[in-house]
C-alpha cells in the first residue's frame, strides 16, 4: 500500500503546452504539490503537539479533544 499517494504521470500531450515550456509547468506543478505536502505536514505536526501539550496537562484518561478537533466540529453547523 502507499499511503493513499497516487502518483499521476504527467505527459507533454496533457498539458496543452509546446515542448520549450513543458518542463517549467511540470516544475511548477511539483513545486504546487511540494507546498500542499508541507502544508499537511505542518498540520499533522501541530496537532500532534497539541495532542502532547493535552495529555501531559490532563493525563491519559477520558476523552482527548483538540483544539482542531472544535474547529472541525464548529465548521460543520
């Protein structure tokens, strides 16, 4: 399995561009997809720390709801 990444093969014919520009758009496509994945990154580190941050000010016992966890819960209504 892998992760739920599946890779997409970019071909010159599906971009619509002539060859001379085709590497700078495939290059701006990865870098697009590179700050998306730092953003996710970003987000599962966050809410691992503030996951720690909980358990070590109230324990290990009951519930653990974050601060992310209200937000997406407040998103909904």
């Amino acid at each position: 399995m892998n992760g739920g990444f599946r890779r997409k093969w970019i071909s010159w014919p599906e971009l619509n561009v002539s060859p001379e520009i085709w590497p700078e758009k495939v290059a701006g496509e990865l870098r697009d997809r590179e700050m998306d994945v730092k953003v996710q990154i970003t987000a599962v580190i966050d809410k691992s720390k503030q996951e720690r941050k909980t358990e070590a000010e109230f324990g290990d016992g009951g519930v653990l709801v974050t601060e992310s966890d209200i937000q997406h819960m407040v998103s909904k209504v």
